[in-house]
C-alpha cells in the first residue's frame, strides 16, 4: 500500500498495537470478580475436549453408565501423556447453540455422574491416575433427575473418591458450580486457570437469596471469595495456571501446554506418595478447608472491619423500626402535647411526627407486604395497590364500588391471616402508635388556628379600648396581687374574659368545632 500510494502508516500503526496491548495489559491485570466470571463462561473458551486433544498423544473416548445411558455432558476416556497413561473425566460445554443443547450446556444428569463413578473404579483397578477437568455451571436441576437420584450419585462420587487409591489431579477450566463440580473434583491437588471460578452457588443466585436483587451479583461475586488467587489463600485450591492476556480463549493452545505442565508436575510429585500416604494426603487437604485456631487473638484491624456494616441495595434492605424507639418518640410527642395545653411549655411541637408517621407507615406496609405473602395474597394485594394507584390520579372522581369491595374482601383476608402471623402483635401494637401519631398532627394546625383567632379577637379596636382601660384601672388602684382586687375590679375582669370567650366560641363553632364551656375559676 506504501508503494502505491505513497503513504507509509507503519508508525502509527505500531503506535496504536502498543497502545492496545497496554491496555489490553491494564484491563486483564485488574480483573474484578464478576468480570472473571463472565470470562470463565465465555461462549469461545476452550472446553475440556479441546485441552484433552491439545495435551495428550493418544485419547480414545469411553461411553456408558452400563445402566442404559450415556450423558454427554460428562465425557471420560483413556489418554497418555508424555508416555503414561491416565483417565480423563471432564465436563463438556459446546461451541454453539446446537452443541450446547446436546451437550445440556455442561450440567450433568446422574447418569453422566455414573458414568463417571464407572471410570474411576476402572482407573483404581489397572492402576491409572485420574485427571479431571471442571467446567460447569452446576448439577442439571430438573425433575427427573431428582427422580433418577441426583444427590445420590453426587453422594456416591465423593465417598468413592476418598477411597481410590490412585492420584487425583483435577483442573477448574471454566466455572465450578457447586456439588455438581465437586462430584469429580475431591482430588489430591486442585489446580485453576487464572480466570476460572470455583463456587459454592452463583453470584447470581447468592445476590438473589442475600439482597433479594440480581443488581448485587458483583457484590456476591467479590463476597463469596470465588477467583483463584482467593481460593489459593484459602487452601482450597492448590496452584493457578496462567492465560494469555484476553483469556484462555486467546489463545487455547498455549494454554492447554501450561495446563499439561502443570499436571505433570503435580502427578510426578503425587506418584512419589505410597497408596496410604496418597489417601491421607486427600483426606487431610479437605479436613484442612475452613479450619480455624481456637484463643488466637484476632489482628485489631481485622476486627473493626468485620464489625462494618454492608450497605442495603437499593430498596430491598429497607429497615424496619424497633418498637421501643416508635414508643418513645410518640412519648415524647404527647409529652409535648401536654405542655403547650397547659401552657408551661412556649416551644413549638416537634415536626419530626411527620417524618416519624412516614417511617412508620412504610414499615407497616413491609410487614404487611411480609404477612400477604405468608398467606399467598402477594400477588393480589400488588394488584390492588396498583388499582387503587390508578384510582387516586383522578381525584375528582368517587371510587368504583367494586374497587371498595376488593379492599373490604383484602382486608377481611388479612385480618385472619394475621392472627397466624408470629410478629402479629408488634404490627398491631405499630398500627395503634399510628393512630396516636395522627391524633398528634391534628392537635398542632388546631391550636395555631385558635391562637390565630384569639389573636385577632384581642386585637380589634374595641376589645384593645377595653383591655387597656381595665389595666389602667387597675395600675391606677395600686394592686400588685389578685388577692389585693376588689369586688367591682374582679367582676370586670372575668366580664371582659366572658366576651373574650364567648366571641371566641362563636369563631370556633363557624369552624365546625365542638366546644365544651369550661367552668369559671372565680379564686384569680
């Protein structure tokens, strides 16, 4: 193209491959967890079949549970490498859509389990090493093969495999899910690639269980401890084995030659054990797992981070309110009440009851949420919210007589379904603080509009006129207590209350209020 044109872009184009590669470098050497886990299920990651092919001179694939079954989702067979022989056991995932419905998308069914189990019982009687190969997101969970025994053939593999008395290597190629992976995974070393995982559930399903929402699945994944270089920490795993950068799927074959590497170095090391030392080097690795040292003082910081609390995701982790703090907020507020009616107290009421109110409403709608699902009225109690939603944007309209119904039907529901709810009584004891709270907000915009209408009673010209004449009255007499009053100066005081309150009645009735005349205190 140079001499063509003319133009020569080797510079820049070497400029723009080294930027890549540096980025490339960056991107892969700070990999979080969630993101290690979408590599170990990408589409074009080298599947165990293709390690196999790659690692050994001669393989010849064996079939059959003898029961009637072949899975093809768990492939074994016989393979030599560097001149020994050994079992292959693996998972086998497919390249595309048709392969991976053949192969069940790498979950096997007890029948591949079994077929398995027949391998390694062929391996332990002529002496060959086994070598498994993980790659699964789990055990197939369907009906029938609950029926045909899942847990029981998972069962069977584990115990069995403690007891055979050949090495066991196992490699983690992909994803490792659960019992399904451990059921040809109970190995005397256990070996991962640098992006593969290895869980007890996904991060998916832990997020959904932990935080009730799929959105936390890279918190999962970074919690549940899943990569490689973490379970290395932890003494699960017992080596990483390294990918080109972008993956094993970058470049497959230089991959499987590190995988052979690997092997060979832990079986030369395991074929120097004899059969006793081999079987308590098995038994030890697992008994070692999650091992802890009673009395060891624990590191201060490591304490104070344990202490951290999580943060809640998004609405699912909503708090509810203890009792006790509901019980005396409200206190505090009647307590308030109290004093601003006797007069002792010039502070304004506490505007938190609104906010309180609100706390209170929403955690009474959580409980309530909690009890229709116990009783299966989820669903239709969403339905209603959602009506009566819709209901409320048109608020110039009456309610529809049969929304009313399903309401009074709802509620009738519920009112029996809650007598067999355990926290029956904090949710009835909430609902009465509710109804306290609602006296509370009614009491304050009540007393500001009396205040407000005495105030402009005390104000007018001729009540002013009234007031002042009568303290003039009474400066001018000398009086400095209200035992010192005369008859005549008493009786225009409580003259000038009487008005005072009579006028003030008056209001209060054209506010449709219910007033009850307090008897007069004649001693002041």
């Amino acid at each position: 193209m140079a001499a063509e044109t003319g133009l020569d872009f080797t510079d820049q184009i070497i400029s723009l491959e080294s930027k890549y590669e540096q980025a490339l470098k960056d991107l892969y050497t700070r990999l979080t967890p969630i993101q290690r886990v979408s590599i170990a299920r990408h589409p074009n990651r080298p599947t165990f079949l293709d390690h196999v092919f790659n690692i050994t001179e001669k393989f010849v694939e064996l079939h059959g549970d003898r029961a009637g079954y072949d899975d093809p989702a768990i492939v074994t067979g016989v393979g030599s490498i560097e001149g020994r022989s050994y079992m292959f056991i693996g998972h086998q995932k497919g390249r595309n859509t048709k392969e991976n419905i053949q192969r069940n998308f790498g979950m096997p069914t007890p029948h591949g389990y079994r077929k398995a189990l027949r391998m390694m019982y062929y391996a332990d009687h002529h002496g060959l090493p086994i070598i498994s190969f993980i790659d699964t997101p789990g055990a197939y969970a369907d009906l029938k093969s609950e029926e045909l025994g899942q847990g029981e053939a998972i069962a069977h593999n584990l115990r069995t495999m403690f007891g055979l008395k050949v090495p066991i290597v196992t490699v983690v190629i992909g994803e490792g899910g659960s019992g399904g992976a451990l059921a040809i995974g109970c190995a005397n070393k256990l070996l991962m690639l640098e992006n593969a995982v290895f869980y007890v559930a996904s991060p998916e399903a832990c997020a959904a269980i932990l935080w009730k929402s799929a959105k936390a699945s890279p918190k999962a994944a970074e919690k549940l401890k899943i990569t490689a270089t973490e379970l290395c920490k932890l003494k699960i795993a017992d080596g990483i084995i390294p990918e080109p950068l972008g993956g094993a799927h970058a470049d497959s074959s230089w991959t499987s030659q590190q995988i052979k590497v690997a092997v060979v170095g832990a079986m030369n090391e395991l074929m120097e054990m004899d059969t006793p030392q081999l079987l308590q080097h098995r038994m030890l690795k697992f008994r070692h797992i999650g091992g802890f040292i009673e009395g060891e003082p624990v590191d201060p910081e490591k304490k104070i981070n344990m202490k951290k609390k999580e943060e809640p995701v998004e609405q699912e982790n909503r708090a509810t309110i203890s009792n006790l703090e509901l019980e005396e907020e409200v206190e505090k507020l009647k307590q308030q009440i109290l004093k601003s009616k006797e007069g002792s107290s010039s502070e304004p009421i506490d505007v938190s009851v609104n906010e309180l109110a609100e706390k209170l409403k929403k955690d009474i709608d959580q409980e309530l949420t909690m009890v229709a699902e116990s009783i299966g009225l989820r669903d239709k109690l969403d339905m209603l919210r959602s009506e009566i939603a819709s209901a409320r944007s048109y608020p110039d309209q009456p309610m529809d007589a049969s929304l009313t119904d399903k309401i009074n039907k709802l509620k009738q529901e519920l009112e029996e379904g809650l007598s067999q709810y355990p926290n029956s009584g904090s949710l009835n004891d909430k609902f009465n603080m509710l109804k306290e709270l609602s006296k509370i907000k009614k009491v304050t915009p009540l007393k500001q509009e009396v205040n407000k209408e005495l105030e402009e009673i005390m104000n007018r010209p001729d009540v002013k006129e009234k007031v002042n004449l009568l303290k003039e009255e009474i400066s001018n007499a000398g009086v400095s207590r209200a035992s010192d009053l005369d008859d005549d100066q008493k009786e225009k005081i409580l003259k000038m209350k009487k008005e005072i309150a009579f006028e003030l009645e008056k209001r209060l009735k054209s506010m449709n209020l219910d007033v009850e005349p307090l008897a007069s205190n004649r001693s002041t």
